[in-house]
C-alpha cells in the first residue's frame, strides 16, 4: 500500500509540533485529517503547509475528549465526505 491510500488521523495536528508532523506527512504523500478544538489553529494549519499538499488535508473542528466529540470513521465519511474518504469504506 502506497503512502496516498493511507489516512493518518493526526490529534495534536494542529498545535506548534503537530503542524510540522503533518506538514511532513503530506509532503511524503499521506492523507491526513486533524481534529482541533480551535478553528483559528486549523486555518494557521492551512496556510503552513505546501499549497500543492492541501487537498490532502480535511480539517475539523471538534472535541475528542468530550462525550461524543468525536466521530466514528463512518459518521465522519457521512458528514465531510472529502472525496478520497469515500475510496476508504
């Protein structure tokens, strides 16, 4: 499996560290979806990486640690459905 079939669920993605982790992962061809509670960290995450590397990156604002806060992959896929998701079932 190549490294553009894979799909790397990065918590902390969008924080000082984590935005270097997937801006490296992207860069090395890997999907990845961040989950932040802060939307403002999310568009700081945008703009960080490579501009040919941001259609593999799903951005989302939520909650992980509260009940509920987060979704299952299938919930996920219904909601934001970012075209390479649904290849994933």
């Amino acid at each position: 499996m190549s490294n553009s079939d894979r799909v790397v669920l990065a918590l902390g993605g969008a924080g000082t560290v984590g935005s270097g982790i997937v801006k490296a992962l992207l860069d090395k061809g890997f999907k990845v979806a961040v989950i932040s509670r802060d939307s403002s960290r999310l568009e700081r995450l945008q703009t960080f990486v490579s501009p040919n590397t941001k259609e593999n990156l799903i951005t989302v604002v939520g909650n992980v640690e509260a009940d509920g806060g987060w979704l299952t992959p299938k919930q996920w896929v219904k909601e934001f459905h970012p075209p390479w998701a649904l290849a994933h079932k």
